[in-house]
C-alpha cells in the first residue's frame, strides 16, 4: 500500500493545528482554574466574571478543535490511521456561579474546569501519539 507523502504532510498540518488550538484553550483553562481559587477564598461578583469570560475563550475556541477534529480525522483516513477523539468539554452553570456566588457553586464550577483541563490534556496527547504514527509512516514510506 503506497501512501502519498503528500496525504502525511497534511495530515500533520491539520495535527499541528489541533495542538496550537488545545494548546490555547489549556492556558485559557487554567486563567479560569487561577481566577476560581481567587473567587473560591475572597472573590465575588467580578471574579466570577473574570474566570467566567476565560471559560467562554476556552469554549469557543474548543468550537475550532471540533471542527479540526474532524478535518484530521478526514485527513487520517487518507492515509489509514485512526482517530478517535472528540471534543466532550462539560458545561459550566454561570447563572448559578454569579448570582448564587457561595463556596458551593464556586467548587462545581472549579471541579469541571479541572475535569475539561484533563480531558485536553488527554486529547493532546492522542493527538501526540497521532504525530508520532505520522512520523512511522513517512520513514516507512522513504525505505
């Protein structure tokens, strides 16, 4: 089965745009996951504001990673390498956060942004992984 080098370089293109993507939505997360410690111990009304516009950067951007996703999984399938990873970031309760603004809702809305920081980080490392398969085809494809 021949592969056209071709089909690998933009394949990895589209995998190296995925990182940059996770990459910002990560930092972005974390500035959340920063500001929710500070509104956790002495915030309010606008550092839940502050750590929420973190969380809608993240989400949107993470709008992108599901349309690239999708682009790389097209584009692996060119050169048969499997993807299976989807964007599954859980939903934040700003309504509740905001006006209910207690150590309570303030704790759920930290615990899902740590849980969203694990699964980009889990996702980038399948997207790694992805890059490193690449990187076995191209050689395989030269010898």
């Amino acid at each position: 089965m021949s592969i056209d080098a071709r089909e690998i370089q933009e394949a990895r293109e589209v995998a190296q745009e995925v990182l940059r993507l996770l990459a910002d939505v990560e930092r972005h997360l974390k500035s959340a996951r920063n500001w929710g410690f500070y509104d956790m111990m002495r915030g309010g009304f606008f550092s839940s504001l502050i750590k929420h516009g973190k969380i809608d950067k993240a989400e949107a951007l993470l709008i992108r990673v599901g349309d690239k996703l999708r682009q790389l999984q097209k584009e692996l399938s060119d050169v048969y390498i499997g993807l299976d990873a989807q964007v599954k970031i859980s939903g934040f309760e700003r309504f509740m956060d905001i006006a209910f603004d207690n150590i309570i809702s303030d704790w759920m809305v930290q615990s899902k942004i740590h849980d969203s920081l694990r699964q980009v980080q889990q996702l980038r490392t399948d997207v790694r992984e992805v890059l490193a398969n690449l990187d076995r085809l191209e050689r395989e494809q030269r010898n």
